[in-house]
C-alpha cells in the first residue's frame, strides 16, 4: 500500500495493536509447547481478546471524550477573542488515507483488488 500512496499510522494504535499481536504469539507458542490444548487454555486466549477489545472500544470512547472537552474549552476561550478564527474548527495534520480504486487508463482492467471475479477466460481481482 506504501507503494501506491504514503500513509501514517498513529502512534499509540500501532503499539497498542504491536503490542496484542506479541503477547497473543507468545501465550499461543506457551500453550501448544506441550502438543496439548486444554479448555482453560481456550479461555486464556478468549479473554485476551475481550481485554483488546474491551480496551479499543474504551480508548474510542475516551478519544472521542477528550476531542468534545477540547473544542469546549477552544469555544469557552474564542468567546472573549477578536480573531476571526471559528472555536469549532479542528486541525487535523492530514486526511485520512483512502484507497481508491485505480483503473489502467484506457481499458476497463482495475487493478490491486482483492476479490476473484472470473470475466471470460481473464481473472480480475476485484474487492
């Protein structure tokens, strides 16, 4: 994907999910070591990933808290200000990265898509 168009990744997700990723590899390599899978090894690895989930959805929620506390407190200080400048506007560094479908020009063939679709005898790979 790099390739086609940069991108960033935000930091603190990355590691977070980095970070998940390791410690579920590791449990799992720990658990099938002895050739055995018991059933409490199952609720291991289950509740690993209600904790994940549980805590992307918590820090979703906690994002979204502090984004609505900082344009409160930008309207509460814009109230008193001479600049024309809107409170409610928010910086963001760049827009989100969308993958757009890019077709060759000139023929009807799009190309880095995912699906197989068969179209006569040609394969095009489609989403």
């Amino acid at each position: 994907m790099c390739i086609i168009k940069p991108f960033r990744v935000h930091r603190k997700p990355f590691l977070r999910d980095v970070g998940f990723f390791t410690v579920a590899v590791g449990l799992l390599l720990v658990i099938l070591w002895d050739g055995q899978l018991f059933s409490w090894e199952a609720g291991i690895l289950i509740a690993l990933y209600v904790v994940y989930v549980v805590i992307v959805v918590v820090g979703s929620w906690w994002e979204r808290r502090q984004e609505h506390t900082r344009r409160v407190e930008a309207m509460i200080r814009a109230e008193y200000d001479d600049d024309e400048i809107s409170p409610l506007t928010v910086f963001h560094d760049e827009e989100p990265y969308r993958d757009d479908r890019g077709c060759m020009p000139f023929t009807n063939y799009c190309i880095l898509l995912l699906t197989p679709i068969k179209l006569q005898h040609l394969v095009v790979w489609t989403l």
